[in-house]
C-alpha cells in the first residue's frame, strides 16, 4: 500500500514526526524489540555431516578436550555459559542455533596455526568468526565442528608515518573508525558498525569512499595469514603476488587471515545520512539512482543507495535512500534529483564516519532469522523497476508472516570503482571496465517466526530467479555475484568468471596442497 502516517501504530506515527536519525531503524526496533530469544538448541548433524556424523562428532569432540587443556581460558565447552554466550552473539538466528562442539579464541597468530594444525590432523570441521554477520547456517558457525572466534585478535596499530593501520580481524569496524576518527584518519571499510573487519574485506567490502579509493580489498596493503600447514605468511604484492591477488575477493579459502594492514589516509568531517521517501515515489528514485551511477565520476566522493521496503507490523511500504559525501559541504549537487523527492524524515547532517556506522547498526540488530540474496545488472531503470515489481508480488505471499521487514536494495558499481580494481595488481572478482557501470541488488528479508522459514526462503528463491530471466530478457544480466550479500545457494565464484576462478583453485591447491581449507572449513563459499 501507499505509506500515509495513519497507516501506522500511534507509537511509530509519532515516532516519524519526531527529528530522529534513520527511520528504518526506529522501523526495525519497533517491530522487533521483543523479538529476540536465547537458543541453545543442538543443531542436527546429519543434515551435513549424514555419513561420517559420529567420526565427526568424536574427532572434535577430542580435539575440544585437548585444546582445553591448553587454551583453557578461552575454550568454551557445550552446556556452559560462555558457550551460551558465544551462541547468541551472532547477529542472524540460524547461526545462533548452531551447537559446535566448542568454541576457541586464540590470542595470536600462533594460537590460530596450532589450533588449525590439530584440526586438520584430527579431520575436525571448523568454521572461523571474525564478527559473525553471515545470514545462513555454517556461514560462520559449525554443527559438531570446531568454531575458531577471532574476537581476541583486536591489535589496531597505526603506524608512525600514519599511511597504514595494523588492525585484527576481531575488531568490528566501529571499533576502527573510533579510534581512526578522532586522529583525522580512516581506512575503506564497513559502512555498520557491527559487521566485523575479516569477512566483509575478504569478500570485497563496499564502502562510503568507493568513487575515490575502490573496495575494502583493494586497499589491503599485507595479509599475515596463517595456512593448512601452520605457516604464518606475510602476503603482499611483493612477496607472494599470487596469493595477494587471490585474497582480495576469494574469501575464506586459503588460509585464516590473523591481521590486515590497511592503506590508511587523511580523512575529516562528512555529511549525509538517511531519507525516508514515501513508496509512490520508487520510480522517481530508481530514475534518479541509475542518473547518478551515469555521472558518478562528476563527484568521486559521493554515494548513495535506494531500498525499497516493506514492514509486515505497520502492513506497509516505504522507500529510503542514503546519501554520503566524504567532504563536509552540505547537499552536494550529484544528489539533485534524490534530494528533490518529497521527504518524510531525513537524518542528512554534518557527520564522520563513526557516526554514519552507528546509525546503520540500527537497522541491522542481532537476534532475527536472515535471508540474503544479490545479483547484478547493467545500470538501467527498466530491469529496476521490474525487479521492484517481482519483489513486491512475491513478498505479498509472505507478507503476514510475523515481524517480517524485506528491503530490496539497489546500489551502483560505477566506472570510477571498476578501474580502481586494477589498482596493486587486480583483484579476482570479474568486472570489467566495459561491464560498467553496473547495479548490484540485495534482496533481504529479516523475521521473527521460525515456522515460516521455508516459505520466506522460497519467495527470496522465486525473486531471484524471476530477475535473472527478465534481466537476460533485456540484455542487462551481469553474472558477478557480491560474496558478502549471497545466498548459500548461490556459485559466488562462477559469477567472477572460468578464467579466474580456475586461478583461485589453482592458488588454493598450492598453498593447500590437503584442501584443508575446502574440505573441512565447509562454512561461506568454496571454490
């Protein structure tokens, strides 16, 4: 339905006539404060593990024993309540409700190298945490495995001449910017302040600085990685090209990363934040988004996105679109035809980049049931506005189910981005020059009732599928698939191309001649 503010409860009608920041997140508290539930249910094995469960179950079993006599401190055992916790940390409810054998949190990169070594003699499954943001089940978290927590690994070291940052993969991103912010520096990262620093790096990592500075991977200047063998790498263009290359965009399958060094740069005051927009206007703003990813390199230091949205508690739409410039100045003129659309609230303001992280945690809380899917197109209103249309007829066939809020984001790649992939040596994700620019989709739902799992699922399945054929229809599919927003179902590294993904295995197989890192790390996606 069309948004009014009657439509509303009173308690969330009064709330958007109040000057508060981001309404998507008052959206989102309001229909999920009482949402949250602690779980502590065993996970079913055999779902993934049908054959060799029991081997499994006793070989990590085992290796839990041992590594409590060694690590006891930061081993934390079934039925205890550091296991508990450690479950109910993660940010999406399918991974919450998965009981490893335990969880470990080394301290160092050595911890993290013996701990793989005794895992992959053992032929224990494990899965590796930085800040536990995936969606799905296994993602980063493992049924009767061994779950290796980063949390520990927190170094965030700038260095004397200020142009790199030593930074741990337990650090989530709010913790970055929080200490960068007030020294006048930052890095190309997370844009939510609870999305941990390793799994949105390795995975490409989209930014508020892409127009002038590229991906989080491409600012990456050293890897220290721990490989199957427990050999502590320092990996960089200079010293292993090859593995360099790779671990800019291929993920978790070479090896665990245990510090990235960053490419650091002077950064100061910015501006932007959130536009909440009436549905009717969707149009208009898909018209005036696919304008913008035209001209983006008429301001390099601007970005923005457009969700449309549906809210099961107030049975209704809504559009928001998020405008951030990297300088200070107000209302940049690349955001014209955004900023015309009528507004119903709006948090734009003078801002840093902490503070925009924080805002975005708002409407990404932990404790839901999550599903994500993406895809991408060729920059054209037309596939937008059918894949807004696919979206809405199938998420009327879910749209009781309870606590239910199901945005479709679109945001550019623009040309600027694209080039800037070639900087330090490449990167293997498979976008070209002459593909841009594009636009990548991530279609998402977030709800409460875990007996509607399979229903919201195959809606999210049926949209994406719809979208693929008529973008093929229109000759405006593009096959790159953003690692960080897909689904499990979806072949991540089929989308970056044969000719890279062929190098990936390649890479892969020489510093993990075993598959250590394919076999038993089945969590995320494998090449």
């Amino acid at each position: 339905m069309t948004f009014s503010p009657v439509n509303w409860s009173s308690r969330f009608a009064a709330a958007i006539m109040t000057p508060q920041p981001l309404v998507l997140a008052l959206v989102c508290c309001l229909a999920f404060r009482t949402a949250r539930t602690e779980y502590t249910a065993e996970f079913d094995s055999h779902a993934v593990y049908a054959d060799n469960a029991t081997d499994v179950n006793r070989a990590c079993a085992e290796l839990c024993t041992v590594l409590e006599s060694t690590f006891a401190s930061t081993v934390a055992l079934r039925n205890t309540t550091a296991f508990k916790a450690n479950q109910n940390s993660y940010w999406s409810q399918f991974q919450a409700e998965v009981s490893p054998q335990c969880f470990i949190q080394p301290a160092t990169a050595e911890e993290v190298a013996a701990i793989v070594v005794e895992a992959a003699t053992r032929d224990c499954p494990f899965a590796v945490r930085s800040g536990g943001h995936a969606a799905y089940v296994g993602g980063s978290n493992i049924p009767d495995g061994l779950t290796i927590d980063l949390t520990l690994l927190n170094e965030l070291t700038v260095s004397e001449d200020r142009e790199t940052t030593r930074i741990g993969p337990g650090n989530m991103w709010i913790n970055v910017y929080q200490k960068l912010t007030p020294m006048g520096l930052s890095v190309v990262g997370g844009r939510v302040a609870n999305i941990g620093v390793g799994g949105l790096t390795l995975g490409g990592g989209i930014s508020w600085y892409v127009g002038r500075r590229g991906w989080a991977c491409d600012g990456v200047r050293n890897y220290e990685l721990v490989t199957a063998d427990g050999e502590i790498l320092q990996v960089n263009l200079a010293s292993y090209p090859d593995l360099y290359w790779a671990l800019r965009g291929g993920g978790n399958n070479f090896g665990i990363v245990t510090r990235f060094d960053l490419e650091t740069f002077e950064q100061g005051p910015m501006w932007g934040g959130a536009v909440f927009n009436s549905i009717e206007h969707n149009a208009t703003l898909l018209d005036a988004l696919v304008d913008f990813t035209s001209k983006a390199s008429e301001d390099i230091d601007a970005f923005t996105w457009v969700a449309l949205v549906y809210v099961q508690p107030q049975e209704s739409w809504f559009a928001s679109t998020e405008m951030v410039s990297a300088k200070p100045e107000p209302n940049p003129a690349i955001f014209k035809d955004l900023a015309a659309v009528a507004a119903l609230q709006s948090s734009l303001r003078a801002t840093d980049i902490a503070d925009l992280a924080l805002e975005m945690k708002e409407s990404n809380p932990n404790g839901l049931r999550q599903n994500w899917w993406t895809l991408t197109f060729k920059n054209n209103a037309e596939i937008l506005k059918i894949a807004h249309k696919i979206h809405a007829e199938e998420v009327e066939a879910i749209k009781d189910v309870a606590g239910l809020v199901a945005p479709m984001v679109a945001q550019p790649i623009t040309l600027d981005v694209i080039r800037l992939f070639s900087k330090n040596g490449g990167n293997p994700l498979g976008m070209k020059e002459e593909d841009g620019p594009l636009q990548l989709l991530n279609i998402a739902s977030m709800w409460a009732d875990s007996s509607r799992d399979e229903e919201v699922m195959a809606a999210h399945s049926r949209m994406i599928d719809r979208m693929v054929a008529a973008a093929k229809e229109l000759g405006v599919y593009h096959p790159y698939i953003y690692q960080n927003y897909a689904a499990n179902e979806q072949d991540v590294f089929a989308g970056y191309g044969e000719e890279n993904r062929a190098r990936l295995r390649e890479i892969s197989r020489k510093f993990d001649p075993e598959q250590v890192f394919q076999r038993l790390q089945p969590g995320y996606f494998k090449l």
